[in-house]
C-alpha cells in the first residue's frame, strides 16, 4: 500500500512539474526553430500531434534520440520488419540530422515522428494517437513522463543497446532513487557492454544482459557513385585524410597540423567535416586566417584551388570515408567523449582519436589496432605522416577494421527475437 501511495506521489509530482514547465518549454522549441534545430513545419510533433495517420493494426515505437542512436538501430528495423512484416514501426527521433538518416535508409520499413519533449500531457497526447504495444528506448534516453506515462498503460519497455559512459554513472550516482525509480520501470535492459551490464545493476535494474554492440551491425554508409568517381579522378594522386565530426577547438587544431604536413607533403589534401554544418562559416574564416585555401562541397567546382575540402552537407560522411583511408574522430581532441568509430571502420578506414573517448572506450577495445589513440597534436601529426608514407599498411589496416566489424554484426537476428518476444499482441 505504502509503495502505492509513492508511485502514484512520482507520477503526479513528474506530471505536475512537466506541466508548470511547459510555457517555457515552447519558448524552448521556437528558439530552437529559429536556429535550424527543428522543422517548422513539423514542430507539433514536438508538442504530441501525430502529423499522419496512425495505421491500422499492431505498432512497435522505437526511440533513437540522434544521428548515433539512429543508425545503429537501422539494421535492427529492417531485420524485425522483414521478420514480421505485418507489425507497423514507428521511429522517433529528436533531431532534424536523426529524421534525414531514417529517410535514407530506413523509407519503407517504418514511419518517423519527432519525439514529444517530456511534458506530461503532450506525451499522454503522444501515446493516444499511437498506442504501441512495445516501447523501445535505445542507448540512454531515460525521460520521466516518457517512461512512467508507457509503463502506466502496461505497454511492455525496452532498454535496448544500453550504454551509461563514466560521467554519466556518476551522475546517476548521486540521484540512485530517481535512477532506480526510471530503470525498474523496463521489463528488459540489454547493455552493450558487461561493464554497463553492471552499472545498470547497481543502479537498481533487475532484468539485465549483455548484448553486441548495436553499432557494429550498422550498415556502411551510402553515398553517390557519381561524386565519389568524380571526386576520385579530381583528387587522384593527391595525399588526403579526413577529420570528422569536428567541434570548436579542434578545427584549429586539424588546420595546424595539416600545415605543417605540408612542408613534406605540399599538395596534402585535408577533408575537414564539422560536427554541425551551421558552424561552416567559422570554420571557413578560420582558414582564411591560416591563410589555408578551402571550398566548401556544397559549393565546389571542378576550377577550385584549395588545400582544405570542407564537409557542409548531412549525410555524405560515405562519401569521404570512401575517399580516404585515414579518419581522425572528432570530439576526441575536446572533452566530447568522442563519435561513433565504427562508421568508418565499416568503410575499411584506419581510425584515428585523441585524449578524448571515453564515450567509446569499449568500442576502441574492440577494434582493437585498427584504432589509433593520438594523445596530442604531435602525436596526431606524427602518425599521419606515417600512414601517408605507407598508403598499403593503411588499406591492411582498414580490411581489418572491417572484418571486425562483420563478426560483431552477426547477432541481429538474435535481438530481433529478442524484442518478439515482449511484444503485447
């Protein structure tokens, strides 16, 4: 009786403050429309509004927040949806770079809205329209009324490919009641990891396994045959690597190591891609301050003179791994915790990172030598030097990084079942 009278005290309180909340919550959303970070023309979502047609029969919801989240889990759609093509997906996702990967890849096998944000009401609004009977949250979006308001309507949920990084177990640490109120809610957590696997324990969840890694059953990502071969015959004989998913400090970082490279390497080519695409003009204008010649790929002609190839387009990535061998990820050199290595493993790319990648710790372990950590800039310059002096033990290196990611990608299937069978007919 006890424990009943503090479920529903939870529930209220979460209800309640999400509510108090919600005004600003919608200054939240239109100042975020104002800067490209969500659709205008989609933005009730956001609020709980399907913008379609909820279609007939059973529906599984799967939530993948980002661009990360969404491409692990493509592999796993289509495998559930061509394993059980009767059942509807509906993938939710937060941002506008998550919604343009599931229309890529995934047109076909599921539906996608934008997720609510956590508001009581909208998600209550969010639900009605869509009545899933299982829920799947993927990695770590762990929201209160998303949650709570699903396990109230006894839909069965899902913590699927579940990661909790250094600083995020430690933070979870210091509110262990609030951690063990939300886990406990799910009816299975799969943890990517035996390391998470534990921490999801301590924090209070009961029914936990370990799993493969999601990521590594991502499929390569695609790009255009007709850029890639024009790109290849205009960059051919030319020196070149990439620096991905780059955040402010790193970018100088990047621009200084390729000048000096140069000195050795005089028509080096950098292909140098932000992590957000709206940073571009600072970019750019760094470059010019460097006195380093750029172009951007939205923009580049075949007459451009330029040593620096900037990346300002979503979801081209493929396209450049497929260009070069050698990969530094970005928000490695920052305090990020580091990006996805995998994408270019899958593309056979010798991986690169900095100081910074405790977000993939157990991935890198993985990979194993064909992930290079690179604690400073002079480590990073030393080892590319090497790797543009030995294209053939870079292509080794590559092949190698695949073939690992093949193995690992074996258990899909397994997890498709896996979600089956807590599926609520």
């Amino acid at each position: 009786m006890e424990h009943g009278i503090e479920e529903s005290r939870n529930r209220l309180f979460f209800y309640l403050l999400s509510s108090l909340l919600s005004p600003l919550v919608r200054i939240l959303v239109w100042y975020r429309v104002s800067k490209g970070l969500e659709e205008r023309n989609r933005v009730r979502e956001r609020y709980g509004y399907a913008s379609i047609v909820r279609p007939t029969g059973s529906l599984v919801w799967v939530h993948a927040a980002s661009v990360g989240e969404t491409v692990s889990i493509v592999p796993l759609i289509k495998a559930y949806k061509n394993t059980y093509p009767d059942q509807t997906i509906l993938l939710t996702t937060t941002t506008i770079t998550a919604r343009t990967i599931a229309q890529q890849r995934l047109t076909g096998f599921c539906i996608h809205q934008f997720v609510p944000f956590d508001v009581g009401p909208w998600v209550d609004r969010f639900l009605n329209h869509w009545k899933p009977s299982l829920s799947v949250f993927v990695e770590s979006e762990l929201w209160p009324n998303l949650i709570q308001r699903t396990y109230r309507r006894k839909i069965p949920l899902i913590l699927l490919n579940a990661r909790l990084s250094d600083k995020s177990y430690k933070r979870w640490l210091r509110f262990p009641f609030m951690a063990k109120y939300l886990l406990t809610r799910f009816n299975l957590c799969l943890a990517q990891s035996p390391t998470t696997a534990e921490r999801l324990k301590n924090l209070g969840a009961s029914n936990v396994k370990t799993m493969a890694n999601l990521k590594f059953a991502a499929e390569g990502l695609p790009y255009d045959d007709q850029k890639f071969e024009k790109l290849k015959r205009l960059f051919q004989g030319r020196p070149l690597w990439v620096a991905t998913s780059t955040h402010a400090g790193e970018e100088e970082i990047v621009l200084k190591v390729h000048q000096r490279l140069q000195k050795e390497f005089p028509n080096l080519l950098t292909i140098l891609v932000p992590r957000h695409p709206l940073r571009i003009d600072k970019v750019e204008k760094m470059c010019e301050d460097l006195q380093l010649s750029s172009v951007r790929h939205s923009t580049f002609n075949e007459q451009s003179d330029f040593q620096i190839y900037l990346g300002d387009t979503i979801g081209e990535l493929g396209l450049f791994f497929a260009l070069s061998r050698i990969v530094l990820m970005g928000g490695s050199f920052v305090p990020i915790g580091g990006h996805n290595p995998i994408e270019p493993a899958i593309s056979g790319c010798a991986v690169l990172w900095g100081p910074y990648m405790h977000n993939f710790k157990d991935v890198c372990q993985v990979l194993g030598e064909s992930c290079y950590s690179v604690d400073t800039p002079e480590k990073l310059e030393e080892t590319l030097k090497h790797f543009l002096q030995n294209p053939d033990k870079v292509l080794s290196i590559g092949e190698g990084a695949a073939a690992i990611v093949k193995k690992q990608a074996e258990s899909v299937q397994d997890t498709a079942a896996t979600l089956r069978a807590h599926y609520e007919d």
